[in-house]
C-alpha cells in the first residue's frame, strides 16, 4: 500500500471513530464528496508525498488537506468542526498501515466563502513524517 493511501485511511479511520465529530456532520466523512452532498460535511481535498530520507532513516513527508464545509452554521460552524477534527488528529495514535507515523502538526487552516455566499469553506492542512516497517 502506498505511504499516502495508509495515511488516507488511517485520518478517515480516526475521524470516523469520533461519535461527536460523526454526529455533527451526520456521518458525511469521505475521501471524496458524492454530486450534491448535505450539509455540514468534511472531505479529504489532497495528498502529497515527498521522499525526505537520510542517510540513517527512510522518511516521507505526507501533506494533506481536510476541506470543511458549511452553510447554515456559517463560518463559525465550519471553523468549529476544523478545531475539533485538529484536536481529533492531533491527539489520535494514528497508524498507517505499513508505516509508523513520526510527526503528525497543523501546517496551516484558512477560511472563505465560496462563490455562492453562502457556503462557508475551512482547509485545515497537515504535515506528517512517515516512515516504513
């Protein structure tokens, strides 16, 4: 299995562990949204994987993107789900199958509308260091 399809179910996995984050978004956690989804829901937006190996270690960074989004709760709605989902990750054992997870941090997170003005959209951004078993 890839470094970024473990790392893909091992972040679904965690989330949808989490009876109160499954709850606020009623079930709608996916790797990728169907046409026309209900509201709030989260989707996994990107991952990128780069060799990072040394001479002692092989490493790869993985960077991926959690895509939160609103509309009757808004902006406030969204950034609440970001923070959960941050905590959630941030504070799971995350285990990739295949791999051990080195570092897991928030990379970045940003907030907009989108062009309907009504659709509130949070990114929350991940930075992990993986390696082999």
């Amino acid at each position: 299995m890839s470094t970024a399809a473990a790392l893909t179910d091992a972040v679904l996995a965690a989330l949808r562990a989490d009876p109160d984050l499954v709850a606020d978004l009623s079930g709608r956690i996916w790797e990728t949204a169907p046409r026309d989804p209900a509201f709030p829901h989260l989707v996994l937006d990107e991952v990128t994987c780069r060799d990072r190996s040394g001479l002692d270690a092989d490493l790869e960074e993985a960077r991926f993107a959690l895509k939160i989004f609103a509309r009757d709760g808004g902006r406030a709605q969204a950034a609440a789900i970001a923070e959960r989902v941050e905590a959630i990750l941030l504070a799971a054992a995350l285990a990739p199958d295949g791999f051990r997870l080195v570092l897991l941090r928030r990379d970045a997170s940003e907030s907009r509308l989108a062009r309907d003005r009504r659709t509130a959209e949070t990114t929350v951004r991940f930075v992990a260091l993986i390696e082999p078993v």
